[in-house]
C-alpha cells in the first residue's frame, strides 16, 4: 500500500486541561504505592487461575460436565488474565522494571498469539488515533463488519447488528486464525506495516505460539484425557465461545456505541484538537462504579483513565476518574458512563444504523 501521512494532533497550550489534571493527579492519588502492588498480586492471582483451571481440565475432564466447566472458566481466565494483567504490562504498567513487563507480555504467545504484533496495533495505532478512521484498527478489522461511517457500504450490512450476535463469539479464533495471519502476510490497508518493517523472528514465534497452544490446550487433553477427541474438540471451542463473549462485551462497550465520534483526519493530517481532546471525546467509560466490573475489566472499565494515563496501573484508575470528570465539567468536554448492559445495546444500534447510507452528522474533523 502507499505511504499516507500520519495524522498529528494541536499542541497544549498551558492553561490545557490535561495538564493541570496531570499535575493534579501525580500530586495525590499516584503517590500512592499499594494500587501499584495491588495490581501486582492481582496479575499472578489470574495467572495462578489460568494454570490451576487448565490442571483442572486434566485432572478431572474425565467427566464431560466438568470438562466444559473448566474449559469454560479458562476461558475466561483467558480474557481477564488479558485485559487485567498483559494489558498493563504491555503499557509499562505491571512492573516498575520495563524486562519484567517485556517477560511478563509472553502471556500472549501462551495464548497462541504474537505480542509484537498486539503491541503494534494496539500502542502503536489505537492509542495514539482512537476511532481515526483507517488508522484505528482495533476498531477496523475485517470488512464484514461496518463501523465507520466513511467505510465502504456492502448489501450484507444491512443485517450486521443481526449477523454479528453469531460471529462475535467466533472473536478469538478469528484473532488466532485469521488476523494475525493478515496483519503478519497480507499487504492490503496494513497500516502494521506502514509502521515498521516486521521482524523475522517474529514469524517464527507467531508459528511456535499456534503450535505450542494448540499442543497444550486440544493435544494434550486428546492424548491423556478418556474422552472422545469430539468431546474434546467441542470444549475447545466452548472455551473460545466464553472467551469471546466476555472479552467482545470490553471491546464494543469503550469506544463503538451510537453516539461513538469518528474524526476523519484533515487532508493536511493536522487535527484541530490536542491529543488529550480527542481521547475524551472518543472514549466512553462503563459499568465504573462495579466492583465486580472492576475486578474482570480491569482499565476497560475506567476507559477514560486508560486513555489518558495508559503507563498507570489500572488499579489507580478508580481514584483518578473522579478528577477527571471534575476537569471535564469545568473545560465543558464530554464524560460518558453507561452500564454495561446499555452500551452492548448502544454498540448494535450503532451497527444497524451504519447498515445503511451513513449520517453526515457523525462524521468530519473534531
């Protein structure tokens, strides 16, 4: 593909509201050093979950109930071991110490994918241009699905907010099976590559973490478990089915409701907001005042927080969103929190709208 230029953002001016909540924020509530080792202890607690669940599978998946059991709660140790702790390591997080939070990111080849890659997408295109249409391929990864506005209209979109309740829980394999292999081979719309060039040895480990995941997750149990391989075969896929769904409801709950804003970038690349600007007013927060939401999402929840302050500890985000909702009063920029429940539907009513001929209200510069 050609070389497009990146989009950029204004630059702060003093009295910007960024700055005086950043100020504000390391002032009070990041002095604080036990949510940095809460979120330690949580991380290995959803690791020890992952590994005792997966024991689990063999010690007891003899019984068919229990098999899908413990499939189903690895699966979504799967996703929260992700959101909560591979997340924060990813952003430099998790340790204090950047090898730790580089070694600790190998939770993702054990889950039978690439963090270079992830990284490259998700620190390298999301963070930086939240819903910038093309550049956000978090938001834009296959064209079966129609969420920008200024994304081509097929006849089949028109059933997408039907359709997708049966392909949403096909997420992870389509992660594992589909999408690596066209961000890593496939050069159409590769804004991955548009970044760097990809490392050779990254192809040899995307290829070992599929082999290696495949050999623990399906082999194995096959191999030592007195179960049909059926069997076997179907709680495989009912782990990715529980995976999906829990980790789906983080992804069109953030960023991708109705009300979502989708800034085409200028011609000329430059943005007529700051970069702060556009995190809040792309960027939604839900289910904040769960604990039990808290606890499975981690910094999906306080989603605003994340955008802002990505290099914190999502255990800190709690007691920094109520500064932020009090700068975002006084410099009038939107804060938004819905329940989760609200924001899944928010997401397919958005899905049905952009089935047909866009709203030219939803779309165009900041």
């Amino acid at each position: 593909m050609d070389k497009v230029k990146r989009p950029v953002f204004q630059r702060p001016k003093p009295d910007d509201f960024y700055m005086k909540l950043h100020r504000e924020v390391e002032e009070t509530v990041l002095k604080n050093d036990y949510f940095h080792k809460l979120n330690i202890a949580k991380a290995f607690l959803f690791v020890a979950m992952y590994f005792g669940f997966y024991a689990c599978i063999l010690l007891f998946g003899s019984n068919t109930a229990l098999l899908f059991f413990f499939y189903i709660l690895l699966g979504f140790t799967t996703i929260m071991l992700f959101i909560n702790a591979f997340h924060d390591a990813a952003h430099g997080a998790l340790f204090k110490k950047p090898k730790y939070n580089h070694a600790f990111m190998y939770v993702l080849e054990l889950f039978g994918t690439n963090n270079w890659l992830w990284q490259k997408r998700h620190i390298g295109l999301h963070h930086p241009l939240p819903n910038v249409p093309d550049w956000d391929i978090d938001i834009k990864q296959s064209d079966i699905i129609r969420i920008f506005p200024n994304s081509t209209l097929l006849n089949a979109h028109k059933y997408q907010h039907i359709y997708m309740w049966f392909i949403y829980p096909l997420y992870t394999l389509n992660w594992l099976y589909l999408r690596d292999f066209k961000d890593f081979f496939g050069n159409k719309d590769n804004y991955v590559k548009q970044l760097t060039k990809i490392p050779t040895v990254e192809f040899y480990k995307l290829f070992a973490a599929k082999i290696f995941n495949l050999c623990y997750l399906l082999i194995l149990p096959i191999l030592l478990l007195p179960q049909p391989w059926y069997v076997i075969l179907g709680a495989w896929f009912v782990y990715h089915f529980s995976a999906s769904a829990l980790g789906v409801i983080a992804l069109v709950s953030t960023h991708v409701d109705e009300d979502a804003a989708f800034p085409i970038a200028p011609e000329d690349g430059k943005f007529q907001t700051t970069w702060a600007e556009h995190q809040m007013i792309v960027t939604k927060d839900f289910s904040a005042d769960s604990t039990l939401a808290n606890f499975i999402y981690g910094g999906f929840t306080h989603h605003v927080a994340h955008h802002l302050f990505p290099a914190v500890a999502h255990t800190y985000y709690p007691h920094i969103t109520p500064i932020i909702k009090k700068y975002a009063k006084e410099y009038d920029l939107p804060y938004t929190c819905y329940p989760f429940t609200h924001a899944v539907r928010s997401h397919f009513r958005l899905l049905k709208n952009c089935g047909h001929p866009e709203n030219i209200l939803r779309t165009g510069e900041l």
